[in-house]
C-alpha cells in the first residue's frame, strides 16, 4: 500500500511538473488551410525558433519571444501570415494560405508518393559523375554581418575556376571513404587559377564543396534504392503541396526532429523539376554549427535530351546568434571527363599537390 501511494504521489508530482513547464511556454500551432502544418520551420524576427512536430505544434519558453517580436512559419519560400506577438498570449496560430496538403493517412501514403515522385526521372536522369571529371565554373562569395551592416568587400569579386575531383580519399582501417569537406584537399585538386593567395584558394575550395554537394543532393534526390531505404527505415518522410498556381511541390523530412528538410518543386508543366531547395538546421556536411544555424542549398536544373543537370547552385549560411550570414553562388557550371593521363594522377591516393601540372 506504502509503495503505491508513493507511486501515486511520483506520478502527480511528475504531471504537475509537465503542466508547469507547458504553462511555461507558449504554444504556436501553423496550418496549411484547415490541416495541421507538420514539421513547419518557426521563426521570430527571421531567426529560428524550432521545427514543429508532426501536428504542427512547437512549444517555446516565454525567454525566447517578447512582445513586439514577428513570429511566422513555413517551408523553403512558403510562408505563413506574420504575426506580432502581444507578450502575454499562451497560444499563436499561423497559417500558411498559399499551399493545400496532400493529407498522408497511413504508412504505404508515402510509398505512393515516392513511386509517383519518381516517375519524374522516367525520361529524364541524373547521373552521378563528379568523379574523373574536370568542374569549370564562376562563383563569388559574400560575407554579410547585419548587426553592423558590414559587408566583406574583398569577397564579392567574381571568380572562376577549374576543379578535378578525385575518386578515392580519406583512408580509414584500409578502407577509403567518401567524404565532402570545405577545407578537404584530399578531395579536389585545383587546375586553375594559378593564384595561390589564402583567399583564393580558400574560395576555390568552398566552391569545390559547393558543386560536390549539390551534386549529392541530385544524386540522393533521383536514387530510387536510397530513397526506398531510408523510408522503410522512417528515416524519411514524403509530402505533397500544392500552390495557388497549381505548381507542385514535393517535401522530404529527414532528421531526428525532421529538420533537416528538402523541397523539390516542379516547373509549370509538372513533369520536370524547376527548383530544389535544402534546408539544414545546425550541423551537417562540411560545417560545425548549433541548433539555431541555417544552411540553405538552392539548386535550380536545366535539361538535356536524356539527362538532368545542375545550371547553378545558391548556398547561404546563416548565424543567428552571431547575426551574420555567408553566401556563394556558383553559375555557368560545365564539366568533361579527365583525360586517361589526369585519370592517372587523380588516383595517386598520397599525391598531396592540389594542382594538376
């Protein structure tokens, strides 16, 4: 009897602690239309709150939003109505208008979203081929801080360059693994500019980073195997949107919390992709960062007769704390196969000069 009553009493006492922490925070729902809006990006003043969970609910502690603050919600450039907070609300709603949801009931939803997603790369494919392949391509790179409004002159210039990326790097217990890194050498080697400053090269390297990543991106976006993996695992989910134009977008939630998020949005026809948007939230490939740090990729395609390829690629990184964000963009993008002889010296595993004589 003793025991029960202490169990009675740890119970109570564990209720009344999580009503006192909810009661604590305050409580902001986003919808799409009537239906819940899951795992929506929430942010005050343009900063980053949190993602919501899967009926569109994000708690957050009173510490973190004041009146006056502008709260909204949304996916990539999908947005919800701003709302300014009064400082004593419990509870805030946001509404994304422009989209419908394709409701997901059960499970196999998912798999028929992924086989008609799919169907897109019938005709036309990806295929992964930065290995062995000489990259040209122009990029400049803007550093902004908006405490200060201070913009990093010097990077902004416009550059080009000429990468060859390597096939093997990295060995680990005998084994050579794939890695994409800004500062990885091991994984690119510059033909040109012959320029050997710091910032060159450093911006050489960042724009490797960013054709190689993009590249992964397509890649995973069009591989039917990995895909089909990760969604029998739950390591990710499929949704479907719709906007006021008709235009159809396909949204893919990976991460613990799924906010690690990618939006793949069709062009006007419905049969080709005009814009992938990534969305990282903290750390990921090739940077450190908290819960709070925003990494953006934005790919937009073209097409050939049989294939997709990448046109140009927008990174922004953005600091909330810090107030500072970072952006490349990379255009005019072309590549060819290395011939047999760079072949040769791309697969020297301990060749440690990053130009190609």
């Amino acid at each position: 009897m003793r025991f029960f009553l202490h169990r009675c009493l740890f119970l109570l006492a564990a209720l009344a602690s999580c009503i006192n922490s909810h009661a604590q925070n305050v409580e902001i729902r986003v919808k799409i239309g009537e239906d819940s809006a899951p795992y929506s990006i929430v942010k005050s003043n343009g900063n980053i709150l949190g993602v919501a969970d899967s009926i569109g609910r994000l708690f957050v502690p009173y510490a973190y939003v004041n009146r006056g603050d502008t709260l909204s919600a949304g996916y990539s450039d999908f947005d919800s109505d701003k709302v300014i907070y009064d400082g004593a609300s419990k509870r805030v709603s946001l509404i994304i208008k422009e989209l419908v949801l394709s409701r997901i009931f059960v499970k196999s939803d998912n798999l028929y979203r992924l086989k008609e997603y799919l169907k897109l790369f019938k005709n036309h494919k990806y295929h992964y081929k930065t290995d062995f392949h000489i990259y040209s391509s122009q990029f400049n790179i803007c550093y902004v801080n908006y405490r200060y409004m201070d913009i990093d002159t010097n990077s902004l210039a416009e550059c080009e360059s000429e990468i060859a990326f390597r096939p093997y790097h990295r060995r680990v217990f005998g084994v050579y693994n794939r890695t994409i890194y800004f500062t990885d050498k091991d994984y690119y080697m510059i033909l040109n500019p012959p320029n050997t400053s710091e910032f060159y090269l450093k911006s050489v390297g960042i724009n490797a980073f960013n054709i190689a990543y993009a590249s992964d991106i397509l890649y995973r976006l069009s591989n039917r195997k990995m895909l089909s993996e990760a969604l029998s695992k739950r390591e990710l989910l499929i949704h479907k949107f719709t906007d006021r134009e008709g235009k159809v977008s396909y949204a893919f939630f990976e991460g613990d919390n799924r906010e690690n998020q990618t939006i793949v949005t069709l062009d006007t026809s419905g049969t080709r992709i005009g814009k992938i948007v990534r969305k990282f939230i903290g750390s990921g490939k090739g940077w450190k960062g908290d819960s709070k740090l925003e990494h953006t990729v934005t790919i937009t395609p073209e097409y050939g007769d049989n294939t997709i390829q990448i046109k140009d690629i927008a990174t922004k990184l953005k600091d909330a704390g810090l107030d500072v964000s970072f952006e490349i963009f990379t255009y005019n993008i072309s590549n060819r196969k290395a011939s047999l002889s760079q072949q040769s010296k791309l697969s020297r595993p301990y060749l440690k000069s990053i130009f190609l004589e």
